[in-house]
C-alpha cells in the first residue's frame, strides 16, 4: 500500500486551517479584483462618458425629483409650497441694456403706387433684431497740466493738480489696468496672450510689463482686500473649500503642491456676498483658523478634516450633501452597465433618497428662512433618518474598499456635519456655490498653469477675490475694478479704514450704474 509524501499531512484541523487560509486569500483577490474592475469601469465613464453626474444612466434619478417637485407644489398650503414650472424652450431676448441702432427700410415713392393706381399706405412693421460687434477701442489720453507765473512778484510757479494715478509714472490707465485683469482672473488669458492681443491693436506692451502692472495694481488694493476680510468674518454663515497651486520660486521642490483657500459668504440669501482667495504654501488646517479668526457661527466644507481645528473656537461645521452624493454617483458609474438601471440597487437606492431632498431644497429655495426651517424638519428630517438607517443597515454588506462602501461609511463618519443644514433656515444643503466660484481659478491655472513667485500667487488670490466679490454682487468686474483703480488712489497715503466702506460693492451698485 502506499503512503502519503511525508509534505502532506492527515491531520484534519491542520487541513481545515489550511483551506480556510486558501478561501481567505481567494476572497481577497477577488474583492482586488472588483476593486480594480470598479476603477476600470469609473476610469471609462470618465474618459469616455458624460461628465456631468447627470448621465443618461440617471436621468430616471433625476426625473423623480421633477415628480416629486410636482407633488409638492400640489399642496394645499400654498405658503409653504412654490409650484414648478417647466421652462419653455426658446431664444432668449437680447438685453435690453445693449444700446440700439434702428436701420429703418422703406419703399421708393415710385414703388409706392399701387398696380391699380392708388398710393400704398403704411400698413405696419417687422422687427429683428442683429447683434453687432464693435472690436475693443483704445486711445492715448493725454494729460496736461498748466503752470501758472506771477510776472509781478515772480514768486515761483503753480502748477494744476492731475488726480493721482492707480500707478505713479506709469501710462497704464485705470481702465487699461482693469482690461488686463478680467482678461486673467475672469477670462482666464495668460499675459502671453495678452501680449498677443495688444499687437494685433500695434500697442508693445511685453508680458513683464503686463505681469508688474498686475503686481501693483494688487498691492494698491490689498488694503481694501484686508476691509473685505474684516467684513467677511463678521457674518455668521460662511463656506470654505481648497484646491492646489503650483508656485515655482517659493524655496521648495517644484513638486510641492500649494493651496489656494476660498472662504466665501454661505448662507442661502445673503445681503452682503463677500468671496476671498488666500494663498498659502500648504493645505494645513491651521491656515482656515488663522484667516477665520474672529469668526464665530456656521462654517459649510466639505469632509477634509484640517477644518476641524476651527470646532475648538465658536465654530459650527456644517458638511455638503453633494460630496456624498457624488461618491454613490461614482460607484453607480464603476458599476456594469446591466446593473445601473436596477432601479431596487443599493446604489440607485441611496441615491433616490438624496435626490428627494435635493427636490425639497428646490422647491422651498425663494421662502424665507422660517418657513425653509420648518418645511425641512417636517419634510427633511424623515428622509435624513430613513437614509441613515439605510446606511447603518447596508454598512455591513459593503467592502470598505469598494465604492459603495466608502460612500456609505463617508456618509456616516460625516452625519452629524451632514444633518446640520436643518438647525438654521439660511444654511444650504451643500458647498456647491463655494465650489463654483474656486471653478474659475481651477480654469484659469489650466491656461497659466503656475505662479512664478509667492508674490505672485498673493496678488492672484487679491484679484480673483475683487473679480468674483464683483460677479457676486450683480456688478460688472471691468466696471467695479476700473472704478476702485481710479478712486482708491484718492484717498491718499493715509485714511480711515472707515474711509473704504464707501468701495464695498453693495454701496456702488448705483453709483457705477450711473457712470455708464
């Protein structure tokens, strides 16, 4: 008979821990291997899908919120309730504000006669309307000042004033200066192209000459950047969020990443909206303590957890719905195209909860802040508990690598910041509008690429801060910097600081309205 290689063994708890080890690594690789499927699949969508998180994958999502919208607009209590209405398609007028040239067309008198012998009579008119564009004007403004003698006494000369320039001996003009910084900060135009620009107009003007005039021109409105801050701190609902900044001469590797900070005013109806950059070399959390210093009420980000040195001081962390949706929408794309239309999925599930929420938020966002308190506790609320019951429930059915799980062990690692918008009527549900106004540096470094200097990168947060402060209250940046560039100089070397509350853009919105 013959017997087992002494390798082997019969001995059967040593087999039975050898099979459970063997089972434990085949479970392993394949939970690596849905993982790398799932980042495949994400990989595709991203390259190759729609990049809205509107995909046609979700639009039934979607489309249950329009229902629900409707539902609730049927209501009986009209106080509490806004209907929907459907926008209609179409063209829209050009403004009315454009200014209007009228070309009007009429008959020759010879064409005038009718064929049986009477004189036609105007019988009415046809309109439409063509937009005409007029390519950007320059002109040299020259400025000359008289000097006045006494030919009695010869007691030296007088010469007029001229209004102290935004640049002392330079010939950038106020408007100029504001020209090249909304063709950057806002438009998102490198000074190369600037360059470009201006020679097709025959003005020399090199990059270098462009970049100091930006430098300056920050550095003349630093102080009222500073107001702004003070202003900003002062207000009790704020959102913050970050994004990287490649600064090449900052006595670092060129590697290193830099941060761009944006904390702006955050609740839903804001009288006095404020939106500031802060350059800093690293993402550490102390530098939102040390800028929000002073502040004390509701602070809305998103989950990164350097903001929660702020809770220490009189600070409330409120977190975004939309940061946890969109980690479920991540894993909805990462799944199998069969899969994404199981209307029963866990994915699709978590989803169409928060989709329902987001249709409360739509319709309730033009009521006041009582009444958006109230409706959210009784419409809100229930939904938030059944969505974190789902998710208690669920937790334990998920991979923590996989998508779905992280999504749902972010939800509630971040529930006591996400339930937070219902304490108080004027906090929204999501850091959405913080992450649009950080979208158009994310755009304009995309063209520009870096900053060459920290100086630099300190004057691009004080200009996008001025331009989108502008955009936010209804104010064109052209106009509002234009005029901060030919006032400020003004004031002078010294000032009260109460002196620059004449500036802050809800006090100019009529006054620039009217010099144009």
């Amino acid at each position: 008979m013959k017997t087992l290689p002494e390798s082997l063994t019969t001995d059967t708890a040593t087999l039975h821990k050898m099979v459970h080890n063997y089972q434990l690594t085949v479970d392993e690789m394949q939970a690596k291997l849905k993982w790398y499927e799932e980042q495949f699949r994400l990989f595709k969508q991203r390259q190759f899908g729609d990049s809205s998180e509107k995909s046609s994958d979700q639009m039934d999502l979607f489309n249950e919120a329009e229902s629900i919208l409707d539902a609730l607009g049927a209501e009986e209590d009209d106080q509490d309730t806004i209907p929907y209405q459907r926008k209609k398609p179409g063209r829209k007028p050009l403004s009315k504000h454009i200014p209007r040239e009228t070309i009007r067309y009429e008959l020759s008198e010879s064409e005038r006669i009718c064929q049986c012998g009477h004189v036609l009579h105007e019988a009415g008119i046809e309109r439409a309307e063509q937009l005409e564009i007029i390519p950007a004007q320059v002109k040299v403004i020259e400025h000359v000042q008289v000097k006045y003698g006494c030919r009695a006494c010869e007691n030296g000369i007088i010469t007029a004033a001229k209004p102290a320039q935004p640049i002392p001996r330079s010939f950038a003009s106020a408007s100029l200066l504001a020209y090249v910084i909304v063709a950057k900060f806002m438009d998102s135009l490198p000074l190369y192209r600037q360059e470009m620009i201006f020679k097709r107009l025959s003005i020399d003007l090199s990059r270098s000459t462009l970049s100091n005039w930006v430098l300056k021109s920050a550095e003349l409105l630093n102080p009222f950047y500073d107001h702004l801050h003070e202003q900003l701190i002062r207000q009790k609902i704020l959102q913050a969020d970050e994004t990287t900044l490649k600064v090449i001469q900052d006595g670092r590797e060129t590697k290193s990443k830099s941060y761009m900070w944006l904390y702006q005013s955050g609740g839903q109806h804001t009288e006095h909206p404020i939106v500031l950059y802060d350059y800093q070399a690293t993402r550490a959390g102390q530098h939102a303590k040390t800028f929000l210093q002073g502040f004390s009420g509701h602070l809305q980000v998103d989950g990164f957890a350097g903001y929660h040195v702020l809770e220490a001081d009189d600070c409330f962390l409120v977190g975004c719905m939309a940061h946890a949706r969109r980690k479920f929408d991540e894993a909805l794309k990462a799944l199998p195209k069969a899969s994404r239309h199981n209307k029963m999925g866990m994915v699709q599930i978590a989803l169409r909860k928060i989709t329902r929420l987001y249709a409360i938020e739509k319709q309730i966002k033009d009521l006041t802040a009582e009444q958006r308190y109230l409706i959210r506790l009784e419409k809100s609320k229930p939904i938030l508990d059944d969505l974190k019951q789902w998710c208690d429930q669920s937790v334990t059915k998920t991979s923590k690598d996989a998508l779905l799980g992280k999504a749902i062990r972010y939800t509630i690692n971040q529930w006591t910041y996400l339930i937070r918008y219902l304490d108080e009527g004027n906090l929204q549900i999501d850091n959405n509008a913080a992450e649009r106004h950080i979208k158009p540096f994310v755009i304009g470094r995309k063209n520009w690429l870096f900053n060459q200097t920290p100086r630099g990168a300190n004057a691009s947060a004080t200009l996008y801060s001025l331009v989108q402060t502008a955009i936010a209250n209804n104010l064109e940046p052209f106009d509002y910097l234009k005029y901060l560039l030919t006032e400020l100089p003004k004031l002078g070397r010294h000032y009260e600081v109460e002196a620059l509350d004449q500036f802050l853009p809800w006090n100019l919105t009529e006054k620039i309205k009217a010099l144009n």
